[in-house]
C-alpha cells in the first residue's frame, strides 16, 4: 500500500499517524489482495469497504475510555457496518447484543433499545473494536488468519502503551487470548464468559456488572461516565 492508498483509508487521523507502518507492511498488502480476490470472485465482503475500520473512524485515539473486543463482523445481510456487537438500524439486534442489553438493565436499570445501533456509545469513547475487520457474506470466522489479528494486536499495543486509565471489557476465551499483554496495572481489565446465548446461560455473564464497574472506574479518574443508554 503506497503512502497515496494510505490517504485514502477512512480513518481518523491520529490513528492513521500510530497505525502507518502497519499499513506499508507485507501481512497488509497480502490481505488487501486475498479481500480484492474475493471481491472478483464474486463474493459479498461485509462491511462495505469505508466501513471496515468504522471503529476507529469513529473513536480516535485520544478520546479513547472503554475497549470492548469482539471477534469478527456478523455475516447476515444489512448487519455488519464496523462496530462490534452493533448493527444497522432497522435489523434486529443479534442473540449477543440482546444480552448485553439485559445485563446493562440489570446493572444500570437503563431498558434495552429496540435497535442494535452502537454508534452512541463509540461517540463517547468506546473502542468496539472486532478481532478481524472483514467476513464473507455467510461464512463466519471465514477472514480468520489472513492477517487482521496481526493488526488488531497492533491497536491493542498502542492503547496499552500510549494510553493510561482504559477499561478493556474482555468477554469469552477469544478476548481473554486477545488481551493477554494488556497492562492491568495501568488500565482496568474486566472479564467474563461471552455474551452469546451458549456462553451466558451457562453463568458468568449475567450479574458481571461490567458497565457499573466501568463508570465508577472513569470517575475515579476524573473522567466522565459512559452513558451506556442509546437513543431512540
């Protein structure tokens, strides 16, 4: 990818300036043409492309104050638009995005929404970053190891290392693997089971409080609070 191509990404600034060399790298180039080759193959990549680094566009570095980490996009039509656990108004909010509702109500007595739309949560600072950015149309996981975990992990470190007093919500083995290096002496690393339907009725989900715990933390900071309600 050429500095030109690099200006042309849709994404914030203040992350195209941490995240450059990772662009010009050749685990990058290598997956910009394995995504071309699928796209001339006729298969349907998801999100659309000004779509794939959403998260980050939508969240800069600096403002940065709650990571929740998902793992890939969702695979169904109209769902996917670069926010993990988010979806499109006017879809219905997936099995795991349901559960997190829930346990916000139950921890915060905020009622659920009736839409899936997560924009307003990464508007104030929530980083609702995927693992992997792309996925084929109904394939799930098909994206795995063509290298966006590489430069995931390359966010993951920047915000360790540049950034103090984060809150990184890590939910599921996938997460718990992903956050491994995260310093839990500079920032507050919360845990639990996924939130999927599989995950959650077995324990461990429900009850963990995280976005409760979150907030409190932020203020002790000095920071402002998430306001984990979403607007109608």
């Amino acid at each position: 990818m050429t500095e030109t191509v690099l200006q042309r990404v849709k994404l914030d600034a203040e992350w195209k300036q941490v995240l450059g060399d990772e662009f010009l790298a050749p685990y990058m180039h290598d997956l910009r043409g394995f995504i071309e080759q699928e796209k001339k193959s006729g298969k349907t990549i998801y999100p659309p492309g000004p779509e794939i680094f959403n998260a980050l566009d939508t969240t800069p570095l600096s403002k940065v104050k709650v990571v929740i980490l998902g793992q890939d996009p969702y695979h169904g039509a109209g769902q996917a638009h670069g926010l993990c656990f988010s979806v499109r108004r006017g879809v219905m909010p997936p099995p795991s995005l349901v559960n997190i509702y829930k346990e916000i109500q139950s921890d915060l007595g905020i009622a659920p929404p009736r839409h899936g739309e997560l924009t307003h949560w990464a508007e104030q600072g929530v980083l609702l970053l995927n693992s992997v950015l792309t996925v084929q149309a109904g394939l799930a996981a098909s994206h795995q190891n063509r290298g966006w975990e590489t430069f995931t992990d390359a966010v993951i470190r920047v915000l360790n290392e540049q950034r103090e007093h984060l809150v990184f919500m890590l939910w599921g083995s996938y997460a718990h693997r992903k956050g491994r290096f995260i310093d839990a002496r500079k920032h507050l690393v919360l845990k639990s089971v996924h939130p999927s339907p599989l995950s959650a009725n077995r324990g461990g989900w429900f009850g963990c409080r995280h976005f409760s715990q979150a907030n409190r933390y932020l203020e002790a900071q000095g920071q402002a609070p998430i306001d984990w309600s979403l607007p109608a």
